[in-house]
C-alpha cells in the first residue's frame, strides 16, 4: 500500500499578478491505496473536506513511493468526474 496526492485540473484559468495565465491545477489531499485509479475513487467517495464537484475536470494522484510513472498520471492517466458519477 502507498500513499497517493490526489490532484485535480479545475474549470477556470489561475491568473497570475503579471497577467500571465495558466492552467488551475490543485491538489486535494491525500489517499493511502493499492493504485492510483482506486486513490482517486476512494477520495472522491470520501472527500477531505467539501468540494464543488462541477467546478473539477479530472482528477489523478501520484504515489508519494517509487513508482516510473509518477509524473505522467496526470497527463496519461485522468480520471474525469463525469466517470465517476456513474
């Protein structure tokens, strides 16, 4: 069993004090688990604290542990919530 950061890219842009704009991306907590897929169902059934589901796109989570795909789950391996109210 690892622990996961769980990670989510939300509705909305994040405007910096330049003017520059970039993509909104958040993290949400953590998840002990198996597996990065079954990491972001147990969050998203059990949540840290209230979260707006609407105002997410995907969510994916890192293992904190050894593992080669870390840092492409978000890219590679998104969860989208739509999926996950079914």
């Amino acid at each position: 069993m690892s622990t996961y950061l769980i990670m989510a890219a939300m509705k909305g842009d994040f405007l910096a004090k330049s003017g520059n704009i970039y993509n909104n991306f958040q993290m949400l907590g953590y998840v002990d688990s198996n597996a990065h897929d079954e990491a972001v169902k147990i969050f998203f059934n059990n949540p840290q604290f209230p979260i707006d589901w609407q105002d997410v796109i995907y969510i994916w989570a890192e293992s904190l542990g050894g593992d080669d795909k870390n840092g492409h789950y978000g890219e590679l391996d998104k969860i989208y919530v739509e999926d996950l109210n079914n």
